[in-house]
C-alpha cells in the first residue's frame, strides 16, 4: 500500500495488522483517485471508516485543504496518525477514533462542510446506510460534494432519502457507489 501521487508520492502506508480491516487495494485506489483527482483541491474530505488512513492521505497528497479521519480501532488511530506523520500531512488532518455518528457530529460542530466523503465501511452489515442518513440529517455535504461508498459487489443498491447515485463502478468484487445531494 502506498501513496500514489501529490507530495508525499511513493511512500508506503502503514496497515492496521489482523484482519479486522480490508484495505482498498491499490488498483481500485489509483481509479478512484483518476475519477476525482479534479475535485481534490482546497477541499475538505473525510474519510470514514478510516482503517490506515490511505485514502484520505491520498486525499491529503493530492492537495485536499482538510481531511477528517474517523474509526473505532485504537489500532488503526495510531496506524492512522503514524501515515500522517510520515507522510508530513498530520498538521491538514483531525483523527477521532470514535464511530462515524459521532465523527460526524464533531464536523458539523466545527461549522465544516464535507465536499467528498469516503465511507469503507464492514462489507454486508448495512452501515452505510445510517451513516449517509446522518450526512443528510446533519446537513454536512456542500451544494456541489458527493460521496463514494465502498461495497462488496453483490450488496443491494443504496437507497437513501435526500441522495441520489449518479455512478457505480465495478471491480470484480468491489463496487464504488458515487451519490450526491437529491436537488
């Protein structure tokens, strides 16, 4: 795992051990990263479900003003906090090792709008769902923002009031859901 463009291009990530996180595999974070790479600059991003922190350090690299870091796992904090510091980005980040309401919760109260939003969550357990219904309940996705959800391929399509899907891209056994504020 490594980051793959922007300033701290090359450098290999760091991995939360066991197998309590799935992370993205390069090859499906090099094409996410060529869909948004237009999008990422100034922007504030947030990365949920953050494992090892990769995407939103790409983020980061890639020229994102601010990217939140939210997940349960102390482990991952530090793993989380380590990237950033070697990647020389910690001081553009916030981590909060607390669920992703709550994270959620702590943006709004900083007054931020969220322009991308990458959620990861645990494959088939329906959490997606609950947190993109706190992103519209909370109103925290700018006018113009969108946000990526990572899925297994064979999950239900996501249904959420408020958003709409305007891309799904597949990947074996993968699939990327893009949706954006319902206007």
């Amino acid at each position: 795992m490594r980051v793959i463009s922007g300033t701290a291009r090359g450098l290999k990530l760091k991995a939360p051990e066991g197998m309590n996180t799935r992370p993205t595999t390069d090859r499906i974070k090099e094409s996410l990263f060529n869909i948004i790479a237009p999008d990422l600059y100034d922007i504030c991003f947030a990365d949920l479900f953050a494992g090892s922190g990769a995407i939103g350090i790409e983020a980061l690299s890639r020229g994102a003003r601010k990217a939140y870091f939210s997940d349960t796992s102390r482990e991952s904090i530090g793993v989380i906090n380590d990237n950033l510091s070697r990647a020389r980005l910690g001081d553009r980040a916030a981590v909060m090792c607390c669920d992703c309401i709550r994270a959620l919760e702590r943006i709004r109260a900083n007054g931020e709008k969220i322009d991308i939003a990458f959620l990861d969550p645990p494959y088939n357990k329906g959490l997606a769902v609950t947190v993109l219904e706190s992103i519209v309940r909370l109103d925290l996705l700018a006018d113009d923002g969108y946000i990526i959800v990572e899925q297994a391929a064979q999950e239900a399509a996501i249904n959420v009031a408020g958003l709409k899907t305007t891309r799904v891209k597949d990947y074996k056994t993968t699939k990327m859901t893009y949706l954006c504020k319902e206007i």
